[in-house]
C-alpha cells in the first residue's frame, strides 16, 4: 500500500479573514478591522511609555486624567477621542500623523 502524501491548500491571511469574520465591506469586518486598530494603538502607547521610562500614573499626570484611564487606554477597555490619543503622544514627545483613505468614493473639490 502506497502512501500518498496530501498537498496543503494554502491560504492568505485575508482570504482567511474573509471566510472567517467577512469579506472587507461587511459590517462584521469593519468592526474587526477598528478592534485591531485600536489594540495596536494601546500597545503603541505602551510601548512609547515605557521607551520613554514613564509610569501610567505619570503618564496620566501629563494629560490630566487618572493611571486607570492610561491603563484603560493601552489595554483597549475604553472608547478614545482623537483629542485623548493627540495629548497622550504630545506628552509623549511623540509626532502623530493621521492617514485618511477615502474608499469608493468619487470625491471632487468644486472647480
């Protein structure tokens, strides 16, 4: 008896995401998509922090809120406003540039 060996379909990671959470457009995978940007956001400004030697409650004292937001913060427990995430990395001494792309969308500036 021969043994014969099975090939391995091979899959991208977004074809994976796509089976497994939805296609992109799909309310499902937007909302995935904002939870893995967020997480990395956290992990952003943890990783700045503790570059920077900072605790969370100094951290917190630079911006004006409490250790338990930072914390909230870095580990993606909260909702953030752009203005939190803009005075976190001024504090930070850290440069924030924002990437805004506009899908499907035929945008024209009047002419």
């Amino acid at each position: 008896m021969k043994n014969k060996e099975k090939e391995l379909e091979m899959f991208s990671f977004d074809e994976i995401k796509d089976e497994f959470i939805g296609e992109v457009g799909t309310v499902k995978r937007t909302l995935y998509e904002q939870e893995l940007q967020m997480e990395i956001l956290g992990d952003l400004i943890k990783k700045v922090r503790l570059e920077r030697n900072m605790t969370q409650e100094e951290l917190g004292k630079l911006i004006g809120v409490q250790r338990a937001q930072i914390s909230k913060l870095e580990n993606n427990t909260t909702n953030v406003t752009v203005e939190t995430i803009l005075r976190v990395f001024s504090a930070l001494k850290a440069k924030v540039n924002f990437n805004v792309e506009i899908l499907n969308s035929n945008v024209k500036i009047a002419g």
